[in-house]
C-alpha cells in the first residue's frame, strides 16, 4: 500500500500533462478530469471522442485529444443528480509508476484542483492519509 495525501500532483502522459493537481476524494467512484468541448466523431468510419483539456500551466490554451478509449456511463455528481458522462481510457504517472486510469471528462473549471481521483483508482494499493499532501510530488522533486 502507498500512503496518499489530500492534495497531490500527477502526469498524464498521453495527455501530454506533468504536475497537474489533484485531488483525493474517497466520495467519488470514477476519477475526472476537467475538460470542455466533448464529442463523439467519425473518421473514416471509426469512432473518436475528441476533446479539449486547459493546460494547467495556461488556462487560456487548451489541447485537443481524440481517442477510441471510450464509454458513456450513467454518473451521479456531487449534488445527487444522475448524467450521462464520456469515461476515457488513459495513464497516470503517481509514485513514479504507471497506472491505467479510467477517467470522466467533466466541466470542472471552476474548481481548485482540476482532477479527482476517486475509490476505483485508489483500490490499486492507495491509503489516503487525510494529515498529508503533496506525497507523491515530493518524492518526484527529490529523485530530480
């Protein structure tokens, strides 16, 4: 088991995203991610989702994603209310390893921490250690 702060910063390589913040939140099932623009397309008759993410070093310049890694899932949000939400397949880079990662693409600009991560990530070995933060970051800094 890894120990797990509050508050951490992870890499989404696919993404081409380092350092972004996150947010522990054992209330949440699915892990999200903020992102805008979301819709299914078709190119030469295979579907995509395709997507925008805000850099985290630059709100103002977002990057568009596409990929086939997708589902659609039925979502309660944080006020009980039922959604249908684009689930995406990715990795994430915490404690210098790599995990795959499902992650729901939701509007979530207006919040602090522009990932969560939810139970289904954290049952891969994680203890969340609520006294604690930047983790997993700290340890990244040190091995620089």
């Amino acid at each position: 088991m890894k120990l797990i702060g509050r508050i951490d910063k992870a890499d989404f390589p696919e993404l081409k995203i380092q350092n972004i913040k996150i947010k522990i939140d054992t209330g949440a099932y699915t892990s999200s991610i903020n992102s805008h623009d979301v819709k299914e397309t078709k190119i030469n008759n295979e579907c995509y989702l395709e997507f925008k993410i805000l850099s985290p070093s630059n709100n103002s310049k977002a990057k568009t994603f596409r990929t086939k890694k997708y589902k659609i899932k039925t979502i309660k949000n944080s006020f009980g209310d039922t959604e249908q939400r684009f689930i995406i397949e990715t990795t994430i880079i915490i404690f210098g390893e790599e995990y795959t990662i499902d992650l729901s693409l939701s509007k979530r600009y207006k919040m602090k921490y522009p990932v969560l991560l939810g139970r289904k990530f954290l049952n891969k070995g994680f203890l969340v250690d609520t006294s604690q933060k930047n983790i997993s970051f700290k340890l990244k800094q040190k091995k620089l």
